[in-house]
C-alpha cells in the first residue's frame, strides 16, 4: 500500500485536503493517508498523527503563546515521516510551518513533495521563493496573478484555481432574493429581516478578537437600522455553547437578535461540498475577517466589509515585508478595492457601522454586487475548466506524480 503525507494548517486547509483525498480513494483505494489535519480529513479517512489546532495561529507575535504545541506538532509529524516513510508529501497553505517541514522533508529523502496551495509569497517574505522552489517538485497556485508572479521568477507552477470555489457555481444577481429564501427557511431563520453575518474567523485567538468587535459594531447598526438581526457563523471547531460563552459580554451589551450557525456538528462531518452556502445566500452583508470566507462571499455576490486585528508588534513586523495594497482576496483577484477594508487601528465599531450601513440598500450596494459579479467571472475566464473544481485538479497531480516519478 502506498502512503501519502498530508498536512493542512487550518480550517479551510482541511476541508480542501479532505475533498482531494476523497477523489483519490475513490480512484485508488491502495492508497493510504497519514498527517496534519481536522476533522474534515478525519472523516475523509486520514489517518491524524497531529491536530491542525496546534498549530493554527494567526501573526508572528502570537506564536510565542503557543510555542508548546507548535513545538509538539513538530516533533510528532516529523515522527510520523521517518515512522511511515511516504512516497509523496502535500502540503497546504501554512508558509510558517509548512516550509521548514518541506526541508526536514528533503533532509530525510524518498519522498517527493507537492505544495497544493503555495503560501503567499507574493503578498510578503518574497525571499521565501528561493526556499519554496529548492524544496518542492511540484507547486500550486489557486489565483490567477499567481502564474504571473511565478512566471516573471521563471519558476513553472500549476494553476488549479481556488478551493473555496469549489461547489459554489456561478449566480444571478436575479437569483438573490430566491436563495436567500431558500436559504433561511433551512436555518430556520426570519424570512423578511435585514441580516449581518459576522465571519470572526476560525482560530480561537481570533474570535477572541473579531466577535466582540463584530457583535459591538452590530449593536452601532441597530441604531441605524432597528430590525437588524445577526447571523454568527461559526467554524467547524467550535460549538454554539463555546461561542455564546466567548460572546456573552457583547450580547449582554448590544440586545438585539443574534443567531448562530455551523460549528461541531452532531452528525458526522459533512462531506457535501459547499457547505456553507446557506450561511452565504442568507445574509444580507458579511462583516468577515481575511481569508478565504471573502471569496466565498464573493462567489455569493455577498457585500462586505473586511476587517481584522493583530498584535500591534505583528502588524509592523508583517507591514516592513508586505509587497499588496490590498489583504482581502476579492480586493487583489479585481486589482482595485472593490470592498473596504478596515484594518488594526481602522477596525473599529463606528467606522465599521459606516461602511457597513450603505450596504443593505440603495447604489453602493449595487455596485458593490455588480464589481463582485465581475470578479467571479475573471476567475472563471482565467479557467477555462472551472467546472472541474480545484480539488479534482491537485488529485490528479498526485496520481501524476506517484506514477511518473519525474512528473
């Protein structure tokens, strides 16, 4: 039986790596997965040596709070390299630990190494090239100025597209209104409402940080907008109980309506793609945190606002190095700022409620669905397969290269 290597970092790593995994049994059920993931990958049938938990953490100075269990991941999947001896190592996203691995990998030969999602180089740390190109054979990126960057350093990628995308096809803005019904009878949600979903993020220390500012700056809308309820998604790490636990202090002060979404679920991990779609088409504006949520968001042609805080020490450390005007993934697929960003010392409750206020009605909004719309389908022309999803493409890279050895 031949065994594979898997490692992602964090939630959206996970559910990625969970959905090539389940290709590829189908496909090749002498295949046998071993590494780093969540519960997604769990129930895929990878067999865990390390939980992602460990080691997401967001920022540079955040690290040292979680230097045990970053050190402890470490020490156990290297363990499982030299115990399992792999024929292919993935590795997913994760720069900060992926890279250092990806040489612990070459140190110990035998095992080839794809990088299925390329940590993002081009945004900041360019130097990390060099390393990313010596330690790899084969890298994928997911957005398209990404072949662009690449090619300027003469270095060949794959581009498989995003891995949000997949499972989320292409809409109207006519068929908003329909979703959106469909979508709150199944969360059992108010039908007529005005609704704002909060996208703190999947990290502890980020909801920590985001859902307070989130549920504060909703309690600053309802005094623009009485009416407004709110729609907390949660990530599949967390329970409703946890977060209403996290959150009780911001509920307490801003009343209201808050509703919760997602989470642990009680039933197996679902292995339907898109699975947050619901949460997408019910809300009627996102306030989320960077990351990958802001494509999906996208995708649904929902507006949004993006925000986030770091440590202030993190946010000089990352700004000395950052090569983007923009963080928000919508903001750098379109090339100009097509949805705000209010980050560090701009994240905060009123200026958020002020970006966020124009959205729910009238011609920003409309714009705004209309640059979103323009977006998608820029992703979509630079992929002329687009249907075939970015999990079915890094699946057949594997199979590629565990049957050409020089592929």
């Amino acid at each position: 039986m031949t065994t594979i290597l898997i490692s992602a970092g964090d939630v959206s790593g996970d559910r990625h790596a969970a959905r090539v995994v389940r290709r590829l049994r189908a496909r090749r059920p002498d295949l046998r997965f071993v590494g780093m993931g969540g519960a997604a990958m769990a129930e895929a049938g990878v067999e865990l040596a390390v939980d992602q938990r460990r080691v997401a953490v967001g920022g540079l100075v955040e690290l040292l709070g979680h230097a045990r269990g970053l050190v402890t991941a470490w020490r156990t999947l290297g363990a499982c390299l030299e115990s399992e001896r792999p024929e292919l190592v993935v590795l997913i996203d994760s720069g900060g630990f992926h890279l250092p691995f990806a040489r612990r990998v070459r140190a110990a030969g035998g095992a080839r190494i794809l990088y299925a999602v390329a940590p993002q180089i081009w945004a900041w740390r360019p130097g990390r090239l060099r390393k990313l190109v010596a330690r790899t054979e084969r890298i994928a990126v997911v957005l398209p100025f990404e072949v662009d960057f690449y090619a300027a350093h003469g270095v060949a990628v794959d581009y498989v597209g995003h891995p949000a995308l997949d499972g989320l096809p292409p809409i109207e803005v006519a068929d908003l209104p329909r979703l959106r019904t469909i979508a709150r009878a199944a969360l059992g949600l108010p039908a007529e409402a005005e609704l704002l979903g909060l996208f703190p993020g999947s990290r502890p220390a980020e909801w920590r940080r985001h859902l307070p500012l989130g549920l504060e700056t909703y309690g600053r809308l309802r005094d623009r907008r009485p009416g407004l309820e709110a729609l907390v998604v949660l990530p599949p790490n967390l329970d409703e109980p946890a977060a209403r636990a996290l959150a009780a202090d911001g509920l307490a002060r801003v009343g209201g309506r808050v509703h919760f979404t997602g989470g642990v679920p009680t039933d197996p991990v679902p292995t339907s793609e898109g699975a947050n779609r619901p949460a997408l088409d019910a809300i009627d504006v996102a306030l989320a945190k960077p990351g990958t949520v802001t494509l999906e968001l996208l995708a649904r042609l929902r507006p949004m606002v993006v925000t986030g805080r770091v440590h202030p020490l993190t946010a000089w450390l990352a700004g000395r190095s950052l090569r983007t005007r923009w963080l928000a993934l919508p903001n750098l697929v379109a090339g100009a700022e097509i949805v705000p960003e209010r980050l560090q010392t701009e994240a905060e409750p009123e200026r958020l409620a002020e970006a966020l206020e124009p959205l729910f009605e009238g011609p920003l909004r409309e714009r705004m669905i209309a640059a979103l719309g323009s977006t998608r389908a820029r992703l979509d022309a630079a992929d002329p397969a687009a249907g075939e999803g970015a999990s079915e493409r890094v699946a057949r890279i594997v199979e590629e290269m565990l049957e050409h050895p020089g592929a």
